[in-house]
C-alpha cells in the first residue's frame, strides 16, 4: 500500500518529463519530495538489515526463567530416576531449549501503511 501513494509522484513526474523538456527549476518540489522517499526507503532498508543482524549477548529475563524452570524439572526428573535406578537423562544442546529462551530482534519490514 506504501509503494502505491508513492508511486504516484512518481508516475506524475514521468508523465510531465514525457510531455515537456523540463529544466533546472521545474518541478523542485516533486524533485526533492522523490530524494527524500528515495532516502528515507534506504534508510529503512539499512536499519531493518542491521537489527536483523543484532544480536545481544545472554538470555532475556523470560529465558532465564524458563531455563531455571527446566533446569529444576531436569534435577528432579534426574533424582527420580536415580532412585529407581535408570538411565540418566542427557544434557540439552542448544538446539533444544524451548522457543523464546534467546533474544531475537524481528521487524516487520513490509507493514509501514
């Protein structure tokens, strides 16, 4: 929807451009209206790249709780089945711990109408 309301100076100024010869001074609203859009896009583009890049260091508070959460399930499950004599439970890899337990940055790039 964003693309479409500016696309239309656009689309103007190229019709006008196809109509006359325009010179140096013609047009400097629309001129400068198009750089400004033109940046402000880049603009967007770069800081959505570089917050999807980001990443902070360590867990958020809700991951702390969660891996403290499993933790705790993992020593009692662990003392449980010590005392019945069974297998010990292997340690999660990273891959395993529940979603939301590291930090991620997400922007929705696309919904800026």
């Amino acid at each position: 929807m964003l693309l479409l309301v500016h696309l239309q100076p656009v689309t103007a100024m190229a019709d006008m451009s196809l109509a006359t010869d325009l010179g140096p001074s013609d047009m400097n609203g629309m001129r400068i209206q198009l750089v400004f859009d033109a940046g402000a896009a880049v603009l967007a583009l770069f800081i959505t790249s570089v917050l999807s890049v980001y990443k902070p260091r360590g867990l958020t508070r809700h991951g702390q709780k969660a891996l403290a959460k499993q933790q705790q399930q993992a020593r009692s499950t662990k003392a449980a089945t010590h005392a019945l004599g069974a297998r010990q439970p292997r340690k999660l890899t990273l891959s395993e711990y529940p979603v939301g337990v590291y930090s991620d940055v997400v922007i929705a790039s696309g919904c800026l109408c």
